[in-house]
C-alpha cells in the first residue's frame, strides 16, 4: 500500500474520530442540562408544595404580606444560581469544543506543512521561489489563526467577566428589592 492512500485513510479516521470526540461533548452538555432541569423542576414542586400548605394557613392580610414578601430574594437567589449551572455547562462545552478544534487545526497545519515539505523534496530545480512562496503562505496563515484565536479567547474572558459583573449586580439589587419589600412590610404591620 503507498504512502498517499495510507494518508487518506489516517486523515478520514482522525476527522471521524473528531466527529465522534464533538458529538461526545455536545452529548454531555445537554445530558448536564436535563439533569439540572430534572433538579430544579423536582425542587420547584417541592417548594410549590411547601408554600401551598403555607399559604393555606394563613389567616391575616399581614401575615399574606409576609409570605409573599419572603419569596423575593429566595426566587431571585434560585434563578441566578440556575443561571450561573447553565452558563457553566455551556462554557464547558464550548471549551471542549475549542480545544477539539484547535487539535484538529493543528493536525491539518501539520499535514499542510509535510505535503509542502514532501512537495519541495521533489520539486524541480528553478521552483525555490514557488516552495519559499508556499512557506511564506503557510507561516502567514498559521500567524493569521494564532491572532484569531487569540482574540477570540480574549473576547469570551472578558464576556464571561462582564456575565459575572452583571450577575452579581441583579443579586445585588434582587436583595435590596426583597429588603425593601421586608421593610414596607414591617411598616404596615407598625402602623
């Protein structure tokens, strides 16, 4: 067997077991999902349960105030956690895929570089200046996705710190509102 088809078959088993190596990755995820879905629904009913029978036995307008007033930060705690699982799940994803793609990137820069290299050992005398042309290209073209990825990198740390910035601001403000709403509540009860 020569060289060439032995390379074809190598590459089509590399991109089939990339495939495979995505697929397995996206799989994950999702499977993460479902399970924190499953999670958060069960605990929901739970609660739904819990404050049913809490709301049953209230028998003032004050103490309805109250209830309903304690389910502010609770509710706004719950939804920014939930937040917070699914943003990790899905950069954990996209992570694995990052890196799965960087290796495949790699791989054909590689395979790139040994068929211009196989290509120059058997170029004819007077083609330097097409082989050094071809290096050039290769070299700028690897300079080219190293600057991309590098930026791309750069653009998802700073977006999952603006994420964290703005998700601990909306805590921030959920806590006041519910801390307010105890206060009014207070105040009516006082008054």
């Amino acid at each position: 067997m020569s060289a060439i088809p032995q390379q074809v078959l190598n590459s089509q088993k590399a991109a089939i077991d990339t495939l495979v190596a995505f697929q397995g990755s996206v799989f994950s995820g999702f499977e993460k999902l479902v399970d924190l879905n499953l999670k958060v629904i069960k605990a929901t009913l739970d609660e739904v349960s819990q404050k049913s029978q809490q709301v049953a036995s209230i028998k003032d307008p004050q103490e309805a105030v109250a209830l309903s007033s304690s389910l502010i930060q609770p509710g706004a705690e719950k939804a920014m956690a939930y937040s917070k699982h699914v943003y990790d799940i899905v950069s954990s994803v996209q992570a694995d895929l990052a890196k799965l793609s960087e290796s495949h990137v790699a791989d054909g820069q590689k395979h790139v570089s040994d068929a211009i290299e196989q290509f120059t050992k058997n170029a004819p005398a007077g083609s330097e200046s097409a082989v050094a042309m071809l290096k050039s290209s290769l070299a700028q073209a690897t300079t080219a996705y190293d600057s991309m990825t590098k930026a791309a990198k750069q653009a998802a740390d700073i977006a999952e710190k603006n994420l964290t910035a703005a998700a601990n601001a909306s805590f921030k403000a959920a806590g006041q509102a519910a801390e307010v709403a105890k206060n009014a509540t207070r105040g009516r009860r006082s008054a």
